[in-house]
C-alpha cells in the first residue's frame, strides 16, 4: 500500500472536491477502491471519507457496492468513467 498522502486542495468549507476523488479512484491500481484506500491518500477520517463518497454516490458520480453488510466499496459511475465528470456535484 502507498503511503503517501495525496496534496490536495480544500473548497471554502474544508472538503475535498468531488474532481480529487474521481481522479483518485480513476488512477487506482485497481478499478475499485475501499474507504480506506481514499481515506488514507487524502489523510482523512474513514467516516469524513465516507460522507464524500456516500455523498457522491448520491449525486451518481460514484457507485457503492456493500460487501458482509460492513465494507464499502466504491467505483466510477458509468456514466464519470465515461468523461462526463461531476463538474456540478
């Protein structure tokens, strides 16, 4: 697992742009990430980076997967994998 901690810039309130999550889960090892893999490389909480992605997942930017009713995981909406970004999320 990577260490480092991805530098990112933070909105007014203190949040991590929806933008920065798509491009980390777009240049992921793997097509799908946990909450922790994001949370790890942005240096949050697991819950802060529960709340981006639940969030996100709303917004159809990003879809959920529930594993053993505990482990979230998450990939690219079809529709952000395929270039039409959460500009408005």
């Amino acid at each position: 697992m990577n260490d480092r901690r991805q530098d990112t810039e933070r909105n007014d309130e203190n949040r991590i742009r929806p933008e920065e999550i798509v491009d980390s889960i777009r240049t992921a090892p793997k097509p799908v990430v946990n909450t922790r893999y994001l949370a790890d490389r942005f240096g949050v909480s697991l819950e802060e980076m529960f709340r981006e992605l639940d969030s996100l997942a709303a917004d159809g930017v990003v879809e959920k997967l529930e594993v053993s009713g505990y482990l979230h995981l998450w990939e690219l909406s079809r529709e952000t994998d395929l270039g039409d970004d959460s500009e408005s999320a």
